[in-house]
C-alpha cells in the first residue's frame, strides 16, 4: 500500500519535545507500507521531501511487528496536549 501526502500549511509541527520542527507549504511525504513474507510484521518505507527546510530528501525504513498479546490502549484527547498541534 502508498500512501502518498502533500497539499501541507506553513506551520510548525510538535516534536517530541515540544520545540516543533518547521514544515514547508511544498512538503511531500510518501509511505509505503509492505507485508513480510512470513506476514509477522510490514516494512514501512517513508520518503519525505520538503524543500523549503531540508537541502536534501530524506528516506527512512522501518518495521511494524505484530503482536497480537500487547493490549491496545484507549487514551482520552488531552486538551493541553492536542493545542500544541494548532498554529
């Protein structure tokens, strides 16, 4: 499956620490997702492009394993939290 993004805002997106990353209008992301042979766990391919912050593309693989004993957590949306994604 791909799952191509882009049509984006300028804005600052939260990072992990809460100091924001800074996005361009341009920004294109590009995820394709892969089921393993075995089909235990997909590769996820993400390219991302963005050139009014990044001289240069970046790619990054990483994979999802299943694991059907970890219990899913419900969390509630947490005003505080969630106003950090609003410019």
């Amino acid at each position: 499956m791909v799952v191509e993004t882009g049509n984006f805002s300028d804005h600052r997106s939260p990072s992990g620490s809460g100091t924001g990353i800074p996005s361009g209008a341009g920004k294109h992301v590009v995820d394709r997702y892969n089921l393993s042979e075995d089909g235990t766990h997909a590769l996820v391919d993400i390219f991302l492009e963005d050139p009014k912050f990044l001289a240069q593309p970046v790619t990054a693989t990483f994979e999802w394993r299943y694991s059907p004993h970890f219990e899913m957590l419900q969390l509630d949306c947490d005003d505080g939290v969630a106003k950090r994604f609003i410019q």
